[in-house]
C-alpha cells in the first residue's frame, strides 16, 4: 500500500497542479470579450468527439496491457516483451477504422450537426489528429503505468496539455498574434504533441520494447487475450460512449446547441475537478491489482478496494462543498460571463453523480484485471441502455439540466450493479462506516459555510468563506480521523523536514 499511496500522493498533486492550469484556462475560455460561447462550445465537443475516437481505435490495447502485464513481466525480464507491440499494432488498426468511418459517415455527421451546429461542420475535420494523438497517447500511457511511471504520463497529460492550451489562448486574446483558424489547426495536434513527449521519455528510460514476432507466451494465450481484450473493449467502449454522449447531443438537438454547450461544459469542467485524485488512486493502483488477483490475495484486493473509496470520497467531498458555497460568487466575481450563472443546477447534478462514482472506489479496475471481466461489459450495457433514452428525453424536455439529470440516475444505476458484483461474486466492498462519517461531515461544513457566508460577496467573500471552509474540513480530517493514510503522509513528510 505504501507504493501506491505514494505514487497516488504525487500523481494527485501533478494532476491537481494540472487542473489548475485549466481552471485558468477554463477562465479565460469563459470571460467576457475574448472567446464566444460557440467557440469554447466547440472546443469541448472537440474533445468529445476525440474521446469517443480515441475509445473506439485503441481495439482493447489498453486493457490487454493492464490484465496480462504481469504475465509478460514475469516472463520477459530483459528482451523480448512483445506486449507493447502488440498493443501499437492494436492501435494502428484502430486508427484506419475509425478514419475510414469518419469519411463514410461524413453526410450524416452534416445532416445532424449543420443546423445547429455549423461551426462544428466547419472545423469537422481537424478532430481527426486530435484524436490520432489520444489514441497513441492512452495505448504508451497504460504501459508507463505498469512501468511505474505514472507520474510523468499523468504531468503530461494534466499539465504539459493543459499548458499547451494556455499558450494558444495567450496567442488568440492578444488579438493579432492567431486567428481562431489557427487556434483550432495547432490545438488539433496538442494530443499528438503529449504522446510523441510520451514516447521520448519511454525510449530514454529504455522501455519502449518493439519486437517482430509474436513470443511463445502471446501464441500460448492467444484465446484468453482475444476474449478479455474483446470484452472489456466493448464493455469500456459503451462506458466512453455514455461518458462523452451528453456533450455530442446537446449540438445536435438543442437550438443555439454550442452556446448551451457552453454553460453545460463549464459546470461539466468544474465537476470533473472532483475527480482528479482518481486519475492518480487507477494509475497506481492497476499493477497492484492486476498481481493480486493473479496471486489471489483477496486481503489485498479488498484493502486497495476500501482504501480507494474512502480517500476518493473524502478529497471529493472537500472539493464538491467547496465549489458549491463559492459558484455563482466566483463567476461574478471573475467577471465571467453571466449566462453560465445558469449552470449552477447542472453542476450540482454533475457533481453528485461524479461523488457517486468516486465514493465506489476503484470498482471497475477490479472487475477488469479479475476473473469476472466479462462483467464490465453487461455493466455497460445497463449504462448505454439507461443513458441513451434518458438523455434524449430529459434534454428535449429540459435543456442541458435535464441532460445531467440523466448523468446522475445512470451513473448511479451503473455503480449499484458493480458494487452488488463485486460482493456477490468475491465478497469485497467499497463502505465502511467512515464512508457514512465523510458524508455528514462534507454535508454540514458546507451547509453551515454557505449560511455563515451567505451575504459576502467578491473577493472577500470568497476568500474568507474557502479558508474557513477549509480549515473546517481540515480539522474535522484529523480529528476523526477520516482516512487511515493521512497519518503515514503526515510522518513521511515530518521525517523528511527533520533530516534536511
């Protein structure tokens, strides 16, 4: 545990340090007289539609590397690993498809988006190498993690990415230096930037194996590599798929679809803050979790299980009541842009269903390196099949509020049904009465800090009621003792100051 918590810790902060470059990047998307709505509208379903690429091109690799790593590792301790081969040959498969597709379906993509979208017809096609880039970069990104580097792919991916954007918004807003043309052309290849970046660092650590052949192990299990990367292929497809859809519907059935696409995305983009530590708790936790159940160390498994849904729950929780007592001050305050003040009912139902998944810990990195893998893919049937409907409904009744509505009760059907697997079938689950403690806890300090505050507004306002709230939280960490890894942090950081 220690390994990962370490890990964990510094992957958090890289990942937070990132998403601070994009709260400021998100800023200056949203402050008035720089971007228009339309224009960070089509930003965010460019990367939408990227993720959902990039998801149907990478053909498993990802999950090929995470479940059979250890296999090659144990097989392969100096030359001959062919699994990372095999996976970019994945990839590249993956790549032809899905550039053929989007060639094939071209007259259906205009005949949905060119109504209401028509700045997305326009730039349509320069989504492509922005999701070529993410393609490569996931596929190196799964085997730096299993080479435990998770660090430096998760600063690349959170901060060098983040600070590539908010060069080019530097060079759009000076007015003059680039056109909005231009921004769109040099952010398309801001993915493949980061995954060439990737590379380079795996070639001078010296792995990055490429091999011609196929290796007797890959031959002898040639079955089980099709039907679990087959499987969770699918079955992590439909998640992607259900994660992505709210941002690709809103352009095709709402009228002036970017500009609300807008408001969706802020509180989408402040919501997803909430998970920053997860990125880090899966990166680390992957190879742990891939050995242990090769191994069959259920104590193991159910420790990373408990662990991550507490610490996830509590540094969530944190951010969650911090953002709701400080929304609608902060955009006045910054002097954004006052139709996203509308956004406020999106980011609590975003928020909560982001809580609800963070609260269930690592669930689906369990199922996925377990024998029972095949469930991730019925899981995401019963996502695909209540996100669908629901989000078509909601959003033709109400808007982008009824799209996160939708969010949230599929979201929370999804986790139920992994939860009740993982107990069903290995006995492990996420919640302990600590979860019941982070929850009252996170309830009241937030409560008792907007009332408190409620009459404070600008920066004073927000400045006192974060420090307050804070501190509150803090506090009420340490006393009750809400984490069992915070003391082991506390003590490595004290004995480092003690022998500098």
């Amino acid at each position: 545990m220690s390994s990962i918590r370490k890990q964990s810790i510094y992957s958090t902060l890289v990942i937070y340090g990132g998403f601070f470059i994009g709260l400021l990047n998100t800023y200056l998307f949203t402050r008035k007289g720089f971007f228009s709505e339309e224009e960070f509208g089509l930003y965010n379903v460019f990367i939408a539609i990227a993720l959902l690429l990039a998801a149907v091109g990478n053909m498993g690799a990802p999950y090929f590397i995470y479940k059979f790593f250890p296999y090659y590792k144990d097989r392969f301790r100096t030359s001959g690993n062919d699994q990372l081969t095999i996976a970019l040959t994945l990839g590249a498969i993956g790549l032809i498809l899905f550039l053929i597709g989007g060639q094939l379906f071209e007259p259906l993509i205009i005949r949905k988006y060119g109504t209401n979208s028509p700045l997305l017809i326009h730039y349509f096609n320069w989504v492509f190498p922005l999701a070529a880039g993410l393609l490569l970069f996931n596929i190196l990104e799964s085997w730096s993690w299993q080479q435990q580097l998770s660090v430096k792919s998760n600063l690349l991916k959170e901060g060098i990415w983040r600070l590539y954007i908010l060069i080019l918004i530097f060079l759009f807003i000076t007015k003059g230096s680039i056109s909005f043309d231009r921004f769109i052309y040099l952010f398309a290849f801001s993915y493949p930037f980061i995954a060439l970046v990737l590379m380079g660092i795996l070639y001078y650590k010296k792995k990055l194996p490429i091999t011609f052949h196929f290796s007797s192990l890959t031959k002898r299990l040639k079955k089980p590599i099709f039907h679990y990367t087959s499987f969770t292929y699918i079955g992590t497809l439909i998640f992607v798929i259900a994660q992505v859809f709210d941002s690709i519907l809103i352009p095709s059935v709402l009228e002036n679809a970017l500009a609300q696409l807008a408001v969706y995305s802020l509180a989408q983009n402040i919501a997803s803050m909430l998970q920053a530590p997860q990125r880090g708790v899966i990166a680390a936790a992957m190879e742990p979790l891939s050995r242990a159940w090769k191994e069959k160390d259920r104590i193991t498994l159910n420790k990373i299980y408990q662990r991550s849904a507490v610490n996830l729950l509590l540094f969530s929780s944190a951010l969650f009541g911090l953002f709701i007592i400080n929304y609608e001050n902060a955009i006045l305050t910054l002097d954004l842009k006052p139709v996203f003040l509308t956004g406020l009912p999106v980011f609590l139902l975003l928020g909560l269903a982001r809580m609800i998944d963070l609260g269930t810990g690592v669930n689906s990195q369990l199922i996925i390196t377990s024998p029972g893998w095949r469930f991730e893919f019925y899981s995401g049937i019963v996502l695909l099949t209540c996100m669908l409907p629901l989000s078509y409904m909601l959003t033709k009744q109400m808007g982008i509020t009824g799209t996160a509505l939708a969010q949230l009760i599929s979201i929370s059907i999804y986790n139920a049904c992994r939860i009740w697997y993982l107990h069903w079938k290995f006995k492990l689950q996420p919640f302990s009465f600590t979860t019941l403690k982070i929850i009252i806890t996170a309830v009241l300090i937030t409560l008792g800090c907007y009332w408190a505050f409620k009459g404070q507004e600008g920066w004073t306002g927000l400045i006192t009621r974060s420090i307050t709230y804070l501190v509150g939280f803090a506090a009420t960490t340490w006393i009750f003792k809400l984490t069992p890894d915070l003391q082991p942090v506390l003590e490595t950081i004290r004995k480092k100051i003690k022998g500098k």
